[in-house]
C-alpha cells in the first residue's frame, strides 16, 4: 500500500490512502509508483499553511515522499526480508555528510538531540538537502550490489547482551568451533550506544526522542571496573566457541583506558596467542580519519590475535 517517507501513520499516510481510492474502490496507483509533493502541494492538501518557510525545512529530514510498494502492503519491517532490508538501508544513509546523506549536516557515528541539531544548523545557515530520495537510494544500492549480494549460507544471528547470550549458543555451533572472532566491543565513557543512536532506533520502531534504557549495558560505560568486567567475561565466555587456531580481529578505541582494558582482557581470555595493533597499516579507514578532520591522534585501533 503506502509509506510516508519514513513513517508509518499520520496526515501524509491518511492522504495518500484518500487518494489511492477511485470510485469504485479500486486502487488509483500502480504498485511501485512514488509521488514527491511540492511544498505549495502540501501546503494546500495536506498541512494546510500559508507559512512562507518551506515545510519541515526545520526538520530531521528533507522531504517527504509517498511511496506504494510492489506488493501493494504497508511496511512490515519486521515480519518481511524486504522491508527489514529497506529500513537497514535507509538508516545507513539517514544521517552523514550533507548531499551524501538523506539529512542536514550530522555526525554519521552519531544523532544529536533534535533542539541541539536544529540550534547548530541555524547557527551555520545550515538546510536540509533538497534531494529526489529515490534518485538517491537506487544510485547507493548500485554502489552496495555492485558485486552482487552476499551469500551468507547456514548463518545465525543472534541479538541480546553478550554476557548471557553466549552462554545459550546450542552445542551443535559450540562444536563446529568458530576460525574468526570479529567485534568491536564499547568503548568506555565515550558515548552512549542508545542515546546516540536513537534516530536510527526509531526507524526501526522506538520511540521518536533521544532516550536511554534502564540497563547498564546501554548506557556510557562510566564504571571503569564494569566495565574491565565486561570485557573479561565476554572474551572469557566466547572462548569456548572457538577453534584452538581461531583468529581474534578487534576494533576499538585508541584512548588509554579502554585500549589496555581490552588488551588486558584479551591477553587473559587467550593467554597463548600473540597480539599485534594493526592499526598503523590502515589509519584512513578509521571512523575519525573519516568524519573528524581535526582529530590528529589516531581514534580507533585493531587489535590482532592469532
Ligand atoms: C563500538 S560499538 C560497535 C558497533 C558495531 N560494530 C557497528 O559497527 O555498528 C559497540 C556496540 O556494542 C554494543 N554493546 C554494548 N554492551 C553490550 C553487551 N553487553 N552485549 C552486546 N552488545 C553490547 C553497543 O550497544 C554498541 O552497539
């Protein structure tokens, strides 16, 4: 049926629905057709204004499109592959660089509060892209499928705090032990992984403000001895998933603390294995070489174990 942009109910939803009625209760548009109303279009017909500003310039996001799926059905992102997949793509590229990203100017990493991110971007004269989002995600998802899509055979995902989680692994996956070990665990006191990310939460279902639930595993990581303990228990814990040989690839943070915790951590998980930092062989990948220009120090570091 329909999506709004990105949501899911309200005036644009309600507006589009009236017109995808004809007379005799068939459908008005064909499946896969999109429609990019103009601001005198929305001003008229859908949020009745005679503002001079452009609507939702002082907004999240640029602008709005009305979009009827193939299979003619609202978004179900998380009962259908499709959608879930159309909402992973959006929210890689709702927030970044400004024209590389369906929003104003934002940090990729991060979501300001939305007063913090409309103050600055007054500040700096800063508007919305005006850009067709359709043009813009078909040109991002050649860039993504430009090698054909990934073949991920017999995987699982599994999604919950690492600490107990591991513990319910079944022992058919304990058995096949595991040649790779890849993560990139917290870094501490640095950013609240919710708060920070709650724009991108929202599209996938919460709630539509900054917000920060009650466990500590999504919090800062403020608690310096927690926080060693974490890493400890979790490296200890995925240890029995492993293959004598496994190799153990680990992104994290360049800062003292949490680069010697994790070092400490990993050293005392896997007492007989080498470690190496791999970082200086590839420092313009890094997530600050990318968005901070101003960073001299080196953000994050690999850890290698093998
Ligand atoms: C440095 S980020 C890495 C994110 C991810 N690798 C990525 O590139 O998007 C650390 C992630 O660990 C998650 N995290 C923190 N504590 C956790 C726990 N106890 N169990 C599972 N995940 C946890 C945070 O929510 C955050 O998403």
């Amino acid at each position: 049926m329909i999506i709004v942009g990105i949501e899911k109910s309200g005036n644009f939803v309600s507006h589009f629905e009236e017109l995808d009625k004809r007379e005799d209760g068939a459908p008005h548009f064909s499946p896969a057709t999109y429609f990019l109303p103009t601001d005198d279009y929305i001003k008229k017909r859908v949020i009745y204004s005679d503002s001079s500003k452009r609507y939702g310039m002082d907004t999240y996001f640029g602008r709005k499109f009305l979009y009827k799926t193939r299979t003619r059905d609202i978004l179900e992102w998380r009962r259908r592959k499709i959608d879930w997949t159309t909402m992973a793509l959006l929210l890689v590229d709702l927030h970044g660089k400004r024209e590389n990203s369906l929003s104003n100017q934002m940090r990729q990493t991060k979501a300001m509060s939305p007063q913090y991110a409309v103050r600055w971007w007054k500040k700096h004269r800063m508007r919305p892209p005006d850009l067709d989002p359709v043009e813009f995600m078909m040109k991002k998802l050649k860039w993504r499928y430009r090698k054909g899509t990934l073949s991920a055979g017999q995987s699982r995902i599994y999604l919950g705090d690492s600490r107990s989680k591991l513990k319910t692994i079944s022992d058919q996956t304990r058995r096949a032990r595991t040649k790779l070990l890849l993560t990139s665990p917290p870094y501490q006191g640095v950013t609240n992984y919710f708060y920070d990310q709650w724009l991108r939460l929202w599209l996938l279902g919460g709630p539509n403000k900054p917000y920060s639930p009650r466990q500590r595993c999504k919090r800062k990581f403020e608690n310096k001895d927690e926080y060693t303990e974490l890493l400890k228990s979790v490296f200890t814990e995925s240890k029995a998933l492993l293959a004598r040989d496994a190799v153990i690839y680990v992104r994290t943070d360049a800062r003292k603390f949490t680069y010697d915790s994790t070092i400490e951590a990993l050293e005392h998980a896997f007492p007989r294995k080498r470690i190496r930092d791999e970082t200086r062989s590839r420092p313009k990948f890094s997530q600050t070489a990318l968005f901070t220009s101003k960073v001299k120090t080196k953000g994050e570091v690999d850890l290698l174990m093998w």
